[in-house]
C-alpha cells in the first residue's frame, strides 16, 4: 500500500511512519549495548537466537525469516555453533534436513543480552514523567495486540 491509499486517514499513516523510526533507534542502542559486552553478540546472532528460542529450524528457514542468503546463514549458524550456542541435527524423517536448536548456552546468552538491552530502555523510560511512561504502556500493549491479531488472521498456512 502506498501513501496515497492512506490520504483518507493521514493519522494511521503518520502512526504506521512513527513506529518505523522506532526500529533504527532500537537497532542502535541494541547494537551498542552487544559491542560494549564480552560475549561478541551482534544483530545476527541475536536475531538467530531469538528465532530458535520458541522451535528449530532448518537453515533454509532461518535464511528466509532473516531476509539474508544461505551462505550468510551458515555462517551465522557456524559462528554460534563454534560458541556452544546452536547444535545442528540431522533430521531422523528426512536426513537431507538439518535442524538447528538453541541449546542451554545459547539460552543464557540471549537472556542475558536481552536482559541488558532491557536494563537499558528501562533507564531511558525512567527519565520519562509518570504520565508519558502509562500511555507509552497503554500504547504498547494496544500495538502488541494489534501485531498479535493481525498475525493470527494472517498466518502461513
């Protein structure tokens, strides 16, 4: 859709805008928060991490849920392998298929670095006045569930 389609309604569209300059400044302070650490974390294997914690997926997934090529993704896949964060298994139904598993490691690691980024929004939330910090929370979560309804609706089958 473009901006013209949204004229009608310049408020979603201004809306949709400001929740995407969110995402570079995200981005940025993850980012600076994974260089500054001793577990040589960066976007990429977080990304990876973050996919893996709910189920395995097999390479060819992960390089098309990540947008990048195979070759970048086994590379990742390689690098938190070599870190004791991944384990490839070949699957037992179809031997050509290799699942790639978040192990316990990789777990603590995530959880860690998540738990850092969040200690980081926190304190930037904090200097915020009460009032701002209950509609950013009311905000929050109508947008979560926004992006939550839409997915269901919208789901691959």
């Amino acid at each position: 859709m473009t901006e013209q389609q949204y004229q009608s309604d310049a408020e979603v569209y201004a809306l949709a805008r400001k929740t995407l300059q969110i995402f570079p400044l995200l981005m940025r302070l993850m980012s600076g928060e994974m260089r500054s650490d001793d577990r040589k974390m960066d976007a990429g294997l977080m990304a990876l991490l973050g996919s893996l914690q709910f189920r395995p997926h097999s390479l060819s997934e992960l390089a098309e849920r990540m947008n990048v090529s195979l070759p970048t993704m086994s590379s990742t896949v390689s690098t938190a392998e070599s870190r004791g964060w991944v384990t490839r298994t070949r699957s037992e139904k179809d031997r050509r298929i290799v699942w790639i598993t978040i192990n316990p490691e990789g777990d603590r690691v995530l959880e860690e670095a998540q738990h850092e980024i969040a200690g980081r929004i926190a304190r930037i939330i904090e200097a915020m006045p009460p009032e701002q910090r209950g509609q950013l929370d009311n905000g929050m979560d109508a947008l979560a569930g926004a992006f939550a309804r839409y997915l269901a609706e919208h789901a691959e089958s």
